[in-house]
C-alpha cells in the first residue's frame, strides 16, 4: 500500500518465489518458507534491521545471554528467557518450548535433513542414533526462564544459525500432541509465538494479522501481511506497478534487461556458487596435469558475458558473496567492478562520499583482496595446451571423448557451448553436451557416474564451511564430495578450524583450503548467482538476509520512521 498513512490500518501484500506448503518451523526449509516462518515464530534470537537493508543479529525470546568456555574445550551458553514473551494464545513461552523444539525434531518421522548440522550439541550422537531427543543432554532448562545449551566444538555460526534460525524455534508439546504432525497447517490450531499468527492459509496463500500477544508487538507496523506466490514474473511485477502488490521478490526478465541497459539495475548477491566439476576418480580427469589444463582455458568473466544474465557474477572463488567472513580483526573495503553486474544500492553507503567504499565482512572480499593480477589469455592458453601435450594428448590428438553433463537452463546451456567451444578451439577437444533434468543430475553425481559435471552450490548456512566442508575427503559423495577430491592438507585446515578458538586463525584456514580446492583444478567456480527484489514506492523498511530471506514487520510509509 505505497499510500498508506501512518496511524491508519496498514495490509502488506508480498509475492513470494515458490509456494508455501509448510508452517511447521521445523521444516522451513527453502527460502521464501523461512520468510513467512520468521514472521510467525521467534528463536532465542532474532534478526533485527541493520539499517542498510542487512539483518543483524538482536535479543528475541532471550532478553540476555552468557557464554562460558569450559576447560574441555566446550561452550555452554545460557539464555534467559524474556518474562513477557507469550504464544498468541496468551500462555507464556517458557524455556520446556525450547527443549522441546529441539528434542522432537529427533522422533519426527521424517526429521530435516538439516538436523545432521546440530553434531556439536553434546548428547546429539546418542540422540540421533535412538531417534530420542531426550538423549541430547546438551540442551537443558533448569527453570522455567533459563534455557542453558553446551556444544563440543567451537562452532562460529552457533548462534545465528541455530538461536536465531528456523530449525531450533520453540514448538508446544501440548499442541503437537493432541493435533499431531498437520498441528502447524490448520489455523485453528497453530499456536505461534512471532510478531504474527496466520488467519487464512491455503495453496495461493498464506494471511497473517498482528500476534497481540507478542512481546514487541508496539513496533510492529503492518496489521495483516498477506503472502502469495506467482510463477508469472511480469504479470507479478504489472501487479506491483499497479498498486496490488507491495513487494516483488523477483523482477521480470524484461524488467531486468530494461534496467541494464540503463544502467539502474541492483542485484544483492545470493550465497551460490556455479561450478565445473571434473571428477578425479575417472579418466582422464583423475590426472591432475589434465584437470589443469581444462581450467586454464576457463575465463570466468568471458564465460558470464556470454551466458548474458545481468544477475550472474564471474567467479573468482568456490565461496561466493554474501558469504559471511568472521574474522573480527580483519575487514576489506570493497567496490563492486561494474562488469559483476552487482550495483549496491545507495542506501548501503551509509552517509558517506560517494567515492568511499563500504566496509564490508564478507568472505569472498577478503578472499579476492589477495588475488594476484589477472594473467593474459594468451598465456594461459599456452599453458593450457602445454599441460594436454604433458599428459599425452598434444593438441587434442588421441584424447578420448567426455560428456559434460549438466542441468537444462538456458543459463547452464549457455555456459556449456561457451566451453565446449573454448575447449575445442584451444586444446583441440571434443566435449560432448547432455543437458539433463536436476534430479537425474543429482542421482549420477551421487553415483560417480560422471566424467564432467557442472552444479549450482548452495549454502545451508552463513558460513564459508557450508562450501568447504564438502570437500573433505572423508565427507564420500553423500558428505558432498562429488569428485573424490582428496588432500591431506586440505583435511587438516578443516580439522582444525572447530577447534579454532580465535576467529583470526578460523577465517585464515579457510582461505587457504579454498586456496588448495583450487589449484587441484577439480572445482571450477564459473559464476555467482544475484538476486533483485522490489518494494512499492512509499514504503520503507524491508531488510533481509543474503539467503533471500525477508523481513516485513518493520515496513510502513517511507516517512512513518520504519528505516530504510
């Protein structure tokens, strides 16, 4: 409602990416289910605005916590919970809701995949392998207002991950047991304890009213925020222009050209990665001299131009943007080049000239400070035709034919006639395409049957160990390493780093397994993903995390001081 006034009932109307299909936050897995499940229920933290559109981490059910570092290394972590926090039936939230959310997810007849990340929480071994939560010893309420967790590793992303993320969100026994597993989907019976509870919700959407019961419920400014979902990008958009909708989170291809061209167009980096696989378990990528050469003749920038996707950044990294670096000592100023199709918005500068570049915590910026000076494309060329000849193939001769498998996008398309042409006019190869739906392409990367491959990579956290721990050699393909990928010093960086107290040393070990991932050749990083989003002209006050999550409760009339 770009004309709403303030003081007056205010209804938000927001257009998701996908349907909605589940309420229990458990289970919130995608992003746009995490957007309406942050809306509706509250961790022991929560994601405040930033400011510059970025959430930041603030107290949510937890007015207050300690954190005390134990002489075996563990952490334990006391939450005490606010005396006023209530579920929108009235009752009050008590520490029991917390224990609960985390012990059921174990005896959940199909627990989340998202549950193995939790492996730090003492007990959660035991728990696991009984399928019985009340063997995770690691979670505990002494009282009714303590809630006390104690992990067994260092773990740099506990917090924000699981005491303010969706999985760990406080669930009422008493309700789960007497609706059953359907307890969240029925209105009549979700008992939330968010800024709001749902009053309809059904397979085009979902329609929220204000949690009277909420303990910050004065701050929040629309009365009712109803989501909904549309395959149809320009229509969605028309929608928008029109006034019937207050926020799009993704723009019309159209859209997107137009604004390219005129040069307006803003992407907030998503934390993906698109990659090129070459699987050192089959020939002939198993030698690594002609792993090498294949990625020498890769220019990640040319690459990008020619998918033509404005939303699309090079690569110059497995780790993408938006990827948080936690090294308190260490920040980088960073610009975005105008060939990454990144602008940032102008509120993210902050006030300052605009000449002055915005410090930012982001892996990838650190990651890329230490980057060397580019190398021309004739000599990496040259190299790469000196590796083939290396290996036995002078250009090209008697090299064996390899498919290139890979996920039928226009975009991945795109990338894998870009390549196949490169590799055939540099090296004298004959790389054979087959597009193939990302089911199929899953079930053969877990099955080895591949020679060479290319994926997108997502990030199941904000953490850079979300892309780096797949590697290890260890991990097998269903850990994540697709490739076999296997190297010993690469193991031990990523052995060390939970048991990294300083975050100096953590982000440090980091960079250099990456740095190794790298040169193995094994891991082709091609481009990072972008995300564009609009909120209607009069309103002010979304932010949001780089996973493509969104907050609403704070959006009103651009003058009604609700932020940027």
């Amino acid at each position: 409602q770009a004309g709403a006034v303030e003081g007056e009932p205010f209804d938000l109307s927001v257009r998701c990416t996908g349907p909605v299909t589940e309420l229990d936050p458990a289970r919130a897995a995608a992003s746009n289910t995490e957007t309406i499940t942050y809306h509706l229920f509250e961790n022991l933290l929560r994601w405040e605005d930033g400011g510059n559109g970025r959430a930041v981490l603030g107290n949510g059910m937890a007015s207050s916590y300690t954190v005390e570092q134990n002489t075996d290394g563990s952490t334990t972590y006391t939450f005490t919970i606010r005396s006023d926090a209530r579920w929108s039936d009235g009752e009050p939230v008590t520490a029991a809701d917390f224990v609960y959310g985390w012990q059921r997810l174990f005896s959940m007849e199909d627990p989340p995949g998202t549950i193995h990340q939790l492996y730090m929480v003492e007990g959660f071994d035991q728990a696991w392998a009984n399928r019985d939560g009340t063997l995770l010893t690691g979670v505990s309420a002494p009282d009714s207002h303590s809630l006390v967790i104690r992990i067994t590793d260092q773990c740099a992303y506990f917090l924000d991950a699981f005491c303010a993320g969706t999985l760990t969100m406080p669930v009422r026994q008493d309700v789960v047991e007497q609706y059953g597993a359907g307890w969240a989907n029925d209105p009549e019976t979700l008992v939330t304890n968010g800024p709001y509870t749902v009053r309809t919700a059904d397979a085009q959407r979902v329609v929220m009213e204000k949690n009277a019961h909420y303990w910050d419920a004065a701050q929040v400014q629309a009365d009712t925020i109803t989501f909904t979902w549309s395959g149809d990008a320009a229509a969605s958009y028309q929608s928008l222009l029109d006034g019937e909708l207050d926020f799009l989170a993704e723009l019309p291809e159209e859209e997107i050209a137009a604004r390219t061209e005129a040069g307006t167009l803003s992407v907030e980096p998503a934390p993906s990665t698109y990659a090129l696989l070459l699987n050192n378990l089959a020939a002939p990528f198993d030698d690594a001299t002609v792993r090498q050469a294949f990625a020498s003749c890769v220019d990640t920038a040319e690459l990008t131009a020619a998918v033509g996707d404005a939303t699309l950044t090079a690569a110059t990294g497995f780790v993408p943007h938006g990827v948080v670096n936690r090294d308190d000592q260490q920040q980088t100023f960073q610009e975005q080049p105008e060939e990454d199709g990144i602008a940032l918005p102008e509120d993210l500068l902050d006030g300052q000239e605009e000449e002055t570049p915005e410090a930012v915590l982001d892996f990838r910026a650190v990651g890329d400070a230490s980057l060397p000076e580019a190398e021309p494309w004739e000599t990496r060329t040259l190299r790469a035709r000196e590796l083939l000849s290396q290996a036995g193939y002078p250009n090209g001769r008697d090299f064996p034919e390899v498919t290139y498998l890979y996920e039928n996008t226009p975009e991945n398309q795109a990338a894998a006639e870009y390549l196949q042409g490169v590799w055939q006019e540099v090296l004298g190869v004959q790389v054979v395409l087959e597009p193939i739906d990302g089911d199929t392409l899953r079930t053969r990367l877990l099955a080895g049957e591949f020679t060479m491959a290319a994926f997108r990579f997502d990030a199941a956290y904000d953490d850079a160990t979300a892309f780096l721990n797949r590697w290890d050699s260890e991990a097998g393909a269903i850990g994540g390493n697709l490739i076999g990928f296997n190297d010993r010093a690469y193991d031990l960086l990523l052995y060390v780093v939970p048991e990294t107290a300083s975050n100096t040393g953590r982000e440090a070990c980091l960079h250099d397994a990456e740095q190794i991932l790298l040169e193995s050749c094994g891991v082709v990083p091609l481009f990072y993903y972008g995300r564009t989003a609009q909120l209607a002209e009069g309103l002010a006050g979304v932010y949001g995390l780089s996973d493509g999550t969104y907050f609403f409760w704070n959006v009103g009339p651009a003058d009604s001081g609700s932020g940027t």
